[in-house]
C-alpha cells in the first residue's frame, strides 16, 4: 500500500481510535485562514479562523477515516522534561500570533461540545499524550494518529497508523511498518534515532554536528541503530567517526529528546471517547461563534456515522 493509499473502513464491530494533535491542526488551521491578512471573527470581534480551520480539518478527517473513537491531545506549556534536559529545547519558536491566542481555548470548548476528550498533562507533549494512548489502546483496537508532525512516526507498529496531513484538502499520507520502511527505507524506532543524529531545527536540538540526513540514513541500514554505530565507531569513514565522536554526549541527549514519551501518566478510558455527537449542543456551539457554513457540513457528518 502507497503511503498516499486510505485504508479501507475498519471491520464492523472493532475499535478505530483516532488520536488528534490539536496543536498542530490549530496552527494549521490558522494559517490556512488568514489569507492576506484577513482574519475571521465574530461580530462581538473575537477571532474564529483558526478554530474553523480546525475543525474542517477534523471533521474530514472524521469522514475519511471513519474512527468508532476520537480523543484530542494538547500541549501544556512550553516546560517540559524535555526542557528540563536541554534548556534551548524549542527555544527559537516564536511567538503565537495575537489573533490565535484566544482561540487556543476556544478551540477546547468546541471539541468538547462534540463529547470529544481533551487530554493534555503538564509536563508532557501531546506527543508523549498521543504516544501513551496509542501504545495503550492499540493492543485491543486499530489506532490512527492525525497530525502534520514527522515526529510521530515512531509511533507507527501493526496496529498504530500515523496520518500525515499533506497540502490540500483530504491530502493524507498514511503509513504501516511496511509503507514506512517501503517509502522512508527506516523502521519506527530508526526515526528516533535518525533524529538523535541528525538534530531537529524545529525543536532546536543539533544532533552530531557534520552529520545530514543522507549520511545518518547510510549508518543506521548499515549497523541498525545509533548503539550499533557506536560499538563499531572503528568500522566507519575517519570523519564520520571525528564528528561522532566529537558529539557523543550530545548524541544521546538529542536521542532523549526525540524520543516521544509513551508512559505518561494518562487517565482517559475508551469508552469515554466515543464518537457519538450531540447535534444539538454542537449547533449551539457553532450558532454562538458564527460558525454557520460548518453547521450542514456536521448535520450531514452525524447522520450517516
């Protein structure tokens, strides 16, 4: 199957969990709408455009995927363990925007007005949110992880998908240990070393100095993983093993931090996460943000789900 493949509806009676990175479909959300400057607001002036773009993201993915489940994951902060390990952890991320700041709530209650859970624990990514609950409800139950965020491969196994939101409208690649490895040439667990190599400019942490993407792809098929490299560091070209050397402390750290934390300390049981929408309170909702164009899009939604 082509990573750009969707898969086929779950079989009657199992269990599809999907599993949302609300940050990263917010932002996404926001800049998708904010075209030329022009933000959506209410009458009374509060802003609506990344809250809407959210949602249409959401509500597609809903259809596409047709989850029995959806529980949304939110970052806490910008304190982490991670920053705790390496204070320039994410350090060189700007600012939100001033329109978007508002609607980082308001986007919690519209979730919840779908009786849809919003888990997120300070402390923690979502991430690490999303990573708990995959490995928790993916030994009984199909689970997929929308997001736009590379990151979350590692979390990909037989019974965890990872959905990357690609551009365009019900744009999705879509990988399983063998579209991963097919498309990618990596297993989920050589990502998170492929990351202790190779640094991550988003989340600020450098990895090995002197070591791109090419090279690390080169010495994890060849020795499987970043303690395989280690133990055969007399095994390698002189100024990879300069360069490995050089940073080995930092080698291991950027291994911590790229690591998604899957034992976080979670409580959000299945059956809480039910996709079963009350019309009507989402109508409400949607009726009070002046979110009109979304109520038929919802009402057609929940009626055939």
């Amino acid at each position: 199957m082509e990573a750009s493949a969707i898969p086929a509806a779950q079989l009657p009676g199992s269990n599809n969990v999907l599993l949302v990175d609300g940050m990263a479909l917010l932002f996404r959300g926001y800049y998708a709408n904010s075209y030329g400057g022009y933000i959506r607001k209410t009458k009374a002036g509060l802003p609506t455009n990344a809250v809407f773009g959210f949602m249409k993201y959401l509500l597609d993915a809903i259809k596409t995927f047709k989850p029995t489940h959806v529980i949304c994951c939110w970052d806490m902060g910008s304190k982490t363990f991670r920053t705790e390990k390496f204070t320039n952890y994410k350090a060189n991320r700007p600012e939100a925007p001033l329109e978007l700041i508002p609607q980082f709530e308001l986007v919690k209650e519209v979730v919840a007005s779908f009786d849809i859970p919003n888990v997120g624990i300070a402390g923690y990514e979502a991430d690490d949110c999303i990573g708990t609950l995959s490995r928790k409800f993916g030994v009984d139950s199909d689970v997929h992880v929308l997001t736009g965020d590379h990151d979350m491969l590692q979390l990909v196994s037989e019974r965890v998908k990872v959905i990357i939101m690609k551009k365009g409208a019900s744009n999705y690649a879509v990988y399983d240990p063998e579209t991963l490895l097919a498309e990618k040439q990596l297993t989920a667990a050589q990502f998170i070393d492929l990351k202790g190599l190779i640094g991550d400019t988003s989340d600020n942490y450098p990895g090995v100095k002197g070591i791109g993407e090419k090279t690390a792809v080169k010495l994890l098929l060849e020795h499987g993983s970043i303690d395989g490299i280690v133990a055969n560091l007399g095994l390698l070209a002189k100024s990879v093993k300069t360069k490995i050397e050089a940073d080995l402390e930092m080698l291991h750290l950027c291994r911590e931090l790229a690591t998604i934390y899957c034992e976080a300390p979670i409580e959000c049981a299945l059956e809480e996460s039910l996709w079963s929408p009350d019309f009507r309170k989402v109508h409400d909702k949607f009726t009070e943000l002046e979110l009109n164009s979304l109520v038929k899009e919802v009402e057609r939604l929940t009626a055939v789900s």
